[in-house]
C-alpha cells in the first residue's frame, strides 16, 4: 500500500523524506548548496546544486523557524572579536559575537576597525538578543571599551 504524499511535496521527483532531509541539512550546518548535493549522492540519491537551492526557497521558512524555535538558549557571557579578511582584494574587518558554550550570536563585516563599528555590532547583538549579557569578554582593542561605555555601561567587561 502507498502512501499518499504530502500537499506541499507533490509533483515533485523525489519522495518528501529526501526533500526534508536535504532543506534541513542546508539550513542546520553550514554547508554550500554543492556541500548538501554531495550528502544524497553518497547514497545513490542523485540531486543537483540547482535543484537544493529551489528547495530551499520553496521549503526553508518552515525548516529555519523550526530550527531557531529549538535552538538553545544563549549564555550570559559574550565573547566578542575580530579578525581582518580580505574580499575582492579589500580588507574588512569581521566582528563576531560567541557566547561561553561557543553558539555564534552575531556577526558584522565592516570596513573598519573602530569604536563606530563595535557600537554597531553591540547594537545589533542587543537588538537580536533583547537582553544585555551579564559579562562581557574581549580582547584588548580600545573599541570595545568606548563601545560598551555608551551602549552597555552595566555589564561587566573583561
């Protein structure tokens, strides 16, 4: 007997738990769309990089809400850094926000490496965060204290 397949999945080539498998594994590690097509192919599964990127667009809402609804719930410490990367032969600044178990909070690529560019990665943290953390870790770059100064002045620093 066979089972009747899913409204959203029909007329589709492959069965739904292929589809869900692959949307899920785009959307939970970080993984290119060429990275997830090779997952099916080690089993036989023939899928193109073209054909998970239409996936994605058509069922990802669903698999990304359900995978922030279940994400845990970040700590109270913030690790922050930076580190220079070059795109397109220019040099910017990637600004990264971790918490003590080592989940990403957020992430900003500037142009710049100063107290501008710290406050906006500290207003962004507490938009995305919606609550302060209780201490904060950085490393020894002047920004981060002119930044928290303004826009954290209660939280520890480290």
């Amino acid at each position: 007997m066979r089972s009747t397949p899913h409204p959203h999945y029909a007329h589709h080539r492959f069965p739904a738990e292929v589809i869900s498998q692959v949307v899920w594994l785009y959307f939970r590690f970080p993984l290119s769309l060429r990275m997830v097509e090779e997952v099916p192919a080690a089993r036989g599964i023939l899928v193109s990089h073209e054909t998970v990127r239409q996936w994605a667009l058509k069922f990802g809402q669903r698999f990304a809400n359900q995978i922030r609804w279940h994400a845990p719930t970040p700590g109270d410490k913030s690790h922050l850094g930076e580190v220079v990367i070059s795109i397109g032969g220019e040099k910017y600044s990637l600004w990264r926000a971790v918490d003590q178990h080592g989940i990403v909070l957020d992430i900003l690529v500037e142009s710049r490496r100063d107290a501008k560019a710290a406050k906006r990665l500290l207003r962004k943290l507490l938009k995305r965060q919606c609550q302060s953390p209780r201490v904060m870790i950085t490393d020894k770059l002047p920004s981060y204290g002119a930044a928290k100064r303004k826009i954290m002045p209660d939280v520890e620093h480290q």
